[in-house]
C-alpha cells in the first residue's frame, strides 16, 4: 500500500476529462506533513533514500527517510529549547542547503510558521519582514555580508533567535558575527532524536508558510498557506513532473521561493520520490548536465531559461537512460526549446500555470499531447475563466485575465489570503473571483495560452502584443540566446516595441543583424509586432528563480 492511497480515492485516470472531474483529495483532520509524511515514511521505509544532495564544489550528501526524522526532531529540539513554539514565525535564509529540509521540517513539527526568503534579501527588506510578520527569529547561511545585513536590522526589530548554518566547506574558519548569533549544526548534531508529536501541534487551518511575494507596486506581500498546503501538490508530483518511487526528482529553485515548496518537498515525497538537489552558486549548464547524468535523475523540471542554455550544449553526450519526463515552468516555453530539447533527449516538454497563491492551476497533463507554448487545461478542483475588464467570459480565441471561481469549491492548496492584509485580499478575490492579473486566451481544443501579466502587454498603435509571442519568433532565429520583449514610450505609437537581446556564441551586435532580426519578426508574426528598437546585452536581468525581470528592463529605459 502506497502513502497515497490514504490521501486519494483513484491515482489512475483513462483521460485528462476522467482526472479533472474525478481527481479528489482526502483531507483528514489535523493533518501535519513532517509527522504524517515524513515520520510515516521512516517507519514505512527507514533506509530508502529521502533526498540526494551535491554541490559545484563536489560534495555530497545522502539521507533515507530514517534520518530526515532524525535530523528533524534534533532540529526541532534545538528550536523548543530556544523558546520557538506553536505560531512562531521563523525566516529561513538558507539557499540550497541541506539542512533546509530538516529545519524546515522541525518548524512545521511545532506548529511554528516558516518564511522561506532569499539570500539577496537587502536591510531594509529584512525589517520590512520583520515587522511585517513578527518575525521572531532567522536561520540562514554562514554568508558575512548576509548575516552583517541581519545585524544592521536588528537595529531597529527584536529578534529572538539569530542562527547560522555553517556550510561544509568552512567547518574550520571562524564566521565574523556577535555573540548574538548561534551556531545551529553542532547544537543539533547533539540534540536528541526523540521528540514527540503535540497534541496541540497544528491544525488544517493553522499558518504554516508565508511567502512574501512582489507585484510591480507596493510593498511584497505576504501569502498565507495552511498546513493542509502540501497535500495540493500531490497533483503537481504525480500528474506534472510524474515522479516515481525510488526515484530522484530535481527542481531547479532556490528554498528562498515558492517553486522549491513546488517541486523540492510537498508532493514529491507524498509520492515516496527521492527529492536530489544541486548546490550552486553559478549556472553552468554542461556541469548541471554532467550532475543529472552521474546521478540518474528520473525527473527533472526547470525554467526556460535552463532550457535555453541546454539546447547550445551536445546534448546528445550525456547519459539521459533513467531520464523519464522533464517540466517545465515560470515563464512560457518558446516552441524552438521544446523541439530541440526533443531531439536532443526523446522527451517532450510538459508546461504548467500557478502563482505562489496556488498550486498547478494549468498544466500539459499526462493525456494531453503538449502543444509548445501552451500552458494545457485546468487542473481538478480549479474552475478556470478567463475574463474582459468587464468581467465578462471571453469567448474562444479572445484575450482576457485568468480567473479562478471559487463559489462552487476553493482549490486545494489555494492561499487562505494575504496575511494581515484584508484589503488587499478583497482587492484580487471579491464575489468568489480571484483574478490573478495575467493575461491568456484560449483555443479551440481548449488549451490556454499565456499573453503576459497585465502591465507586461503592449498597447501599440491601438494594437494588444503579448511579449511571448515576439520572444518566440525571436528564438528561432540561430543568433539569440535569450531575449526580452518590452515596451518604451512612443509619441507616435504610444508605445514601441523593443527588444532586449543576448546572443549567441559566435554572433556579434551590428545594425545589419538588427535589420535582419527585425526581418526575421515581420515574416515570422505580424509584421506590426516587430522591434522597432533592439538593443545587444550580454545578458538579462532575472530573479534568482530564472525569471527574466521585464520590469526591471522597463526600469531602465524610463531612465
């Protein structure tokens, strides 16, 4: 009997409409991952491996079900014995480390609230968090400028509890911090391994995670998931990434965003999947083939952009054997990546849709043939419109904002709400409508297709352009490596299109491959969306989970 069975009904559909309207999830009361998951697989299947982890530097680490109770409840004693407790909010800044998983999995053994956050983190953003959520204590990294930063906040918040994670390769050197701070492993190397479950521990309803999120106004905020979350991404393991026992999964994020909830823990390890992750501080794309081939990844999933570096490399060298099934997200997938990564590896790209707000909202399921570009069709339990300004349906073919409709059922996994900010909650999810302000229309076989967030689409001329589409067109071309579509103030057009390009080895910036890419554009798509404006780059500004910043690039050209 596999671990699922207690949470699903069915795990086997004849078709996607078979799985989207008879896909249930039993909920039972009081439900705690780090006890009912990951305890219940070390009784199950103590010396079966949980995670496989490795570093740029040629580390690695390995640990069976057994050991992440064991690490957990140690973690979850030194955490007691500091004074964290039920609903305590503890940001964790700890990159891709492995003691990620434990640490977490302590917090969520005590009830206590876990903010997973970036390294990149700035002073002011940390008190920012600190005040926004009571933060009463931080566990990063042993990164100096990071934990000096910390210190600089703690000028102007309380903190209770200031923890380090000294990495493996800096056991011996002493880290510059006051005497404040604490350092975590060795406390937890001699902690004991029993500790025993609550009664109190949590509830369904209880705050588990908070992921502060930015818009491209105002302030991050900060989305609310409860400790019924994990169980909504048993569909995003078992139906997207398709990850199988005894196998090991890896997602490209950083433990400081809301993918590495996606596709680094919850669902993968409900599915009794071993979870491998890669410690790097910089993306080299043979290295990352060359890890995924030694260590037989069966699953993999990650942004474009990965792609789009794996596609320039021989791929057609490396040992893909035990590679089954590769993902997708983030960003749309240009067609020109989806086909050359096929004949470079035999497999198809499967894309999805979701938000930190939710889990898989749309996705190229297993029954679907995937079309590049698409994001597929809804997920069960998400009734999915898409909308006018008006609030109207758009009919097929027509551009409007992605909408979930919440007045039959809430998905499982979706947020509970923008914690301490009721306003703000009404402001997207009113009338039983959360609209999540991207842009997607939809076609005949009923597939989505995303546009671009509202502020990323271009009013030119009186014409609406999608990003996507021009970067697509774009991409075919054999010299861009990556690019950006964007718009800039026109005082003829309104706006014009521009394009931020990176290019190819091999290609060097000129007027004359300028003209030629625009070419390329006006007999590729509608000659209206060519960039009338192309600028060179030796690269793009992204989010530390691959996205590439649009807004940042709209930034710099209102300059």
């Amino acid at each position: 009997m596999s671990l699922l069975d207690k949470y699903l009904p069915r795990t086997d559909f004849e078709s996607y409409e078979d799985f989207y309207k008879n896909y249930k999830i039993n909920i039972p009361e009081n439900f705690n991952f780090a006890y009912d998951v990951i305890d219940a697989l070390a009784e199950k299947k103590p010396n079966e491996r949980s995670l496989q982890w490795c570093d740029e530097k040629g580390a690695d680490a390995a640990f069976t079900f057994a050991q992440m109770k064991d690490l957990s409840n140690k973690a979850a004693n030194v955490l007691k014995d500091a004074g964290i407790g039920k609903g305590d909010p503890v940001m964790l800044v700890l990159k891709r480390r492995w003691e990620y998983w434990p640490v977490l999995l302590a917090l969520h053994k005590l009830g206590a609230i876990a903010i997973p956050a970036t390294h990149l983190l700035t002073t002011k953003d940390i008190v920012y968090r600190c005040n926004a959520a009571d933060i009463k204590g931080i566990i990063c990294v042993d990164d100096l400028e990071l934990t000096q930063r910390i210190d600089e906040a703690c000028l102007s918040v309380s903190l209770k509890y200031k923890a380090y994670v000294r990495s493996v390769h800096n056991l011996d050197s002493q880290i510059n911090v006051s005497e404040q701070w604490v350092d975590f492993k060795p406390l937890m190397e001699k902690a004991s391994v029993d500790f025993s479950r609550p009664s109190n521990a949590s509830t369904n309803s209880d705050i588990m995670l908070l992921y502060f999120t930015s818009g491209t106004t105002g302030m991050p905020k900060m989305v609310r998931h409860d400790f019924s979350y994990p169980l909504g991404h048993i569909a995003t393991a078992k139906y997207w990434h398709r990850v199988v026992q005894e196998g090991l999964h890896l997602t490209v994020a950083d433990t400081g965003w809301a993918k590495a909830a996606w596709g680094c823990i919850y669902g993968q390890w409900l599915c009794e999947a071993g979870i491998f992750i890669y410690d790097y501080d910089r993306f080299v794309p043979s290295a990352m083939l060359e890890i995924m081939s030694k260590y037989k990844l069966t699953s993999f999933c990650a942004p474009p952009t990965i792609y789009r570096f794996f596609i320039k490399e021989d791929l057609k060298k490396y040992d893909f054997s035990a590679l089954k099934h590769c993902s997708v997200a983030g960003e749309p997938l240009n067609p020109e990546i989806f086909e050359k990564f096929l004949a470079g590896t035999g497999i198809k790209l499967r894309e999805c849709y979701g938000q930190t707000e939710l889990t898989v909202s749309l996705c190229t399921w297993p029954w679907l043939e995937p079309k590049p570009g698409s994001m597929g069709k809804p997920a069960p339990g998400y009734d999915i419109d898409l909308v006018r300004e008006d609030g109207t349906s758009c009919d097929m073919g027509e551009e409007g904002q992605i909408v979930v409709r919440t007045d039959k059922r809430k998905p499982d996994g979706m947020f509970g709400g923008y914690y301490r900010d009721k306003a703000l909650t009404d402001s997207v999810w009113n009338n039983d409508v959360y609209y999540t302000g991207d842009v997607a229309w939809k076609d005949e076989d009923g597939y989505y297709w995303f546009v671009g967030r509202n502020d990323d689409v271009i009013k030119s001329s009186g014409y609406r352009i999608g990003p996507f589409e021009v970067e697509s067109a774009l991409m075919e071309h054999q010299a861009v490596l990556e690019c950006a579509i964007t718009g800039v103030p026109d005082p003829d057009r309104g706006t014009a299109v521009k394009a931020t390009v990176v290019l190819a080895k091999g290609y060097e910036a000129s007027e004359e491959l300028k003209v030629e890419l625009q070419e390329h554009v006006k007999k590729t798509t509608a000659p209206y969306k060519y960039p009338r404006i192309v600028e060179f780059v030796s690269e793009l500004p992204k989010t530390i989970s691959g996205k590439i910043r649009r807004v940042e690039i709209r930034g710099e050209d209102k300059k």
